[in-house]
C-alpha cells in the first residue's frame, strides 16, 4: 500500500485539493510540508498527537516536514473554536514554550539539515509594518468571504475583536513565506483551519501567479485530532513531569471500546494487516487492544523501558497489590495535616483527583473512593499521618489509581 493510500485507510483524510498532486508529492517523497503548533502551553498534549504522528510517517516515507511554532500568530490568538479571546502571553512565554515543543518533537521527527525543520513565525511577523502588510496582503482578502468563515462565524454573536480578524491573514501569509523562502508546498491542518489554509493558497495564487497555485496543496486531517485535544487538552500532555508515564498509559488504556480500533489506526505505527485482523476482536479481546494501544503509544512518546514499566504497574494494581512505584505518586507534607490526619476531601484535592472538595464528595457517596483497596465509608473519612508513611494507594472509580506519601 502506497503512503497516501495508507493515510486514507488509517482514516486521516479529510479533505483534500488536488488530491492527484498531493497523492504523486506524498507517494514519491517529493513533500515539503508544515504543520503549525500554537505555543499556548509548555508542553504538547494529546490534540496534537495526530499531527506528530503524520509528520513522522511522512518522514519516514522520505518527505521533509516543517514544524511552524505560531510565536507570532500567538500574539494574536486563533479565533478558531473559542467562544472568548484568548489570554495575551508575553514574548517571553511564548519562546519558552517553544523551546519545550522542540524537546517534544524530537522524540517523533528527525531534525538536521536536509531533514524536518523547526521555524518561529515570529521571525517574519513581528518584523512586518502594519500599512505595508494591508496594503500588500489585506488586499488579496474579502472580508464578505472572511465573515462566512466558520472560525470566525461562530465568534459573530459574542463579539469578534478586530486583533482576531487579523488572524486568517497572518496564517496565510505564513504558507506564503514558507513557500517562497522553504519550498513549502504543502500545508496539514485540523478541520477548523480549512478558511485559513485556502487562504494562503488564494494569497499565493494571488501574489504569484496562477502556476505557483499547482503546487500549494492543502490538507486536512480528520477531526478525530481535534475531538482529542478538546478531550485531554490541559489534562494529559507528553511532558512527564506533567503526566506520568504511568498516567498517560492508563489514559490510552481507558478509551472507549468504540473508539480503540480507531485510534490505533491512526496512532499506531503498526501495520494495516495486523490491524484489520484486530478489528474483529470482540467482548475480552477489546481489552487486549486497549493494552497494545497503551503500550504502543507510551513507547512512541516515552520510550520502551518507560513503556514496559507503566504496562507493568497496570497490570499487577488491575489483580491486586503488586508494584506500585510507577504510579503517579503526590507528596503531603506535615503542615497539610491537622491533629496528625488529613480529610479524604482535601487529600483528593490534594492529589488532583478531584478539583474541588464539592467533587470528592460526590465522589466518595457514590461509593467511588478506595484507600488502599478499601472503599471510603464517608466524606467525613481521614486518612492518619503513620499510613501516609508508609504510602497510601487511592483508587477512584475502577482504574484512576494514585499513591500519597508524607514527606
């Protein structure tokens, strides 16, 4: 199966121009394509897992990706699927993040010369004066065809600041500097970028001339990528300081039985052959291919030992006992505890299982909070200062586990 055939089958397409083009580009390693992360946070999450994965299965096919950091789009904000302007960070905050994705990335595509590339639109956009950019690239926009946009359409109601209007031609100006300074010819992107992306295509199409347009494609991944980062956005990241080995195992192993078979598809690196036979897998089988998705995808982002670990833990804690040294552990100190104890409440909140006091309680009268493997008999439970000495192993619900421990 040829590599755009495969990237149809394992479900990542969604629309396409040119798909001829984009077919003989992608097929015959001749791609040089960019796919933009916004530095929002200091660490990638599992929304852009998709996309890091198709940058390394093109890679791998010989294409060159370019990973385009929005440092400067990031002062602007994405309007796209927000129903409020975003919070304006500081030049500092958005290099600093910068930095962390590139660490990130590293562990999935290859950088080097001839190999990926990390760029900072930064570099072009700050430096841009703003009558100069109207009057060169405002001008190839309608704002009739802007106001029909989705991303900007769903904004209409509640108020659309002109700083965000700005957003879809700073975005397409990107593709056409990439094209004209990194032979960029091919742009991926989430559903929601769609009005964006045509438009560097029309800004190319516009500035150079129709023949420079038979070679700026765009692409669009399913919007499965964007259901994930909605999901686990500021929950689950690829840092590990943030989200344990242990703890982004068990995420992948508690997917819905519905969407297993989907996500290694479009996860996954293994080959389609193996995962058609999955596919018929049924009732216990299911949980075996939660496994290998966990497993398979903790390898990818932490590495095989880290993975064999978090496998390990998860399945000795899921028959009772076992070792727990990789479970995801919160250290209490002395002047946390009142008369030598803790409330139930407040080490939930503690240990981030819960957000409020309001939820662990719920929680613990829906009968849903184990310490050590017995269940919490009220909300008025307290755990003591010699059992948090020894580690106290928390369990929420069948398969959030959790250890606290007195320092």
């Amino acid at each position: 199966m040829k590599v755009y055939d495969e990237l149809v089958a394992r479900g990542l397409i969604a629309q396409v121009t040119n798909e001829e083009e984009i077919r003989d580009l992608i097929d015959n390693g001749k791609a040089t394509f960019y796919i933009g992360f916004d530095p929002t946070a200091d660490s990638l999450h599992v929304g852009h897992f998709m996309a890091l994965c198709l940058m390394k299965r093109l890679q791998m096919a010989g294409n060159k990706p370019i990973a385009l950091i929005g440092g400067g789009t990031a002062m602007i904000g994405d309007p796209s699927g927000r129903t409020d302007l975003r919070s304006m960070m500081t030049r500092e905050t958005i290099q600093h993040n910068c930095d962390c994705f590139k660490k990130q990335m590293e562990r999935f595509i290859e950088f080097g010369e001839g190999k990926a590339q990390m760029v900072n639109n930064a570099d072009w956009l700050l430096n841009l004066n703003y009558i100069d950019f109207i009057r060169d690239v405002g001008s190839c926009f309608s704002v009739n065809n802007m106001l029909r946009a989705e991303c900007f359409k769903q904004r209409m109601e509640k108020g659309l600041s002109f700083l965000e209007f700005n957003y879809m031609p700073m975005q397409s100006y990107d593709f056409y500097y990439l094209y004209q300074n990194y032979g960029c010819n091919l742009q991926f992107g989430g559903d929601d970028q769609w009005s964006n992306m045509i438009g560097g295509m029309e800004l190319i199409r516009r500035k150079l001339g129709k023949q420079a347009n038979a070679m700026t494609i765009t692409l669009l991944l399913n919007s499965e990528g964007k259901k994930m980062g909605k999901t686990a956005k500021g929950a689950v990241w690829l840092d590990p300081n943030k989200t344990s080995p242990y703890e982004f195992y068990q995420y992948w192993r508690n997917v819905e039985d519905a969407d297993v078979m989907k996500c290694i598809r479009m996860l996954t690196f293994l080959p389609m052959e193996q995962i058609e036979e999955m596919a018929a897998w049924k009732d216990a089988k299911i949980n075996e291919a939660k496994e290998i998705l966990a497993y398979e995808l903790t390898k990818l982002v932490h590495g095989e030992e880290e993975a064999n670990k978090a496998q390990a833990s998860a399945k000795a804690l899921f028959v009772g006992g076992g070792d727990d040294s990789n479970m995801p552990t919160t250290e209490i100190s002395a002047d946390q505890l009142q008369d030598g104890q803790i409330g139930i409440l407040n080490l939930m909140v503690a240990c981030k299982l819960s957000s409020s006091n309001k939820e662990a309680r719920r929680l613990v009268e829906q009968g849903g909070v184990f310490v050590n493997d017995e269940k919490v008999p009220a909300a008025s439970f307290a755990v003591t200062e010699e059992m948090l000495k020894d580690g106290v192993k928390i369990r929420k619900g069948k398969k959030v586990f959790h250890k606290a421990i007195l320092v």
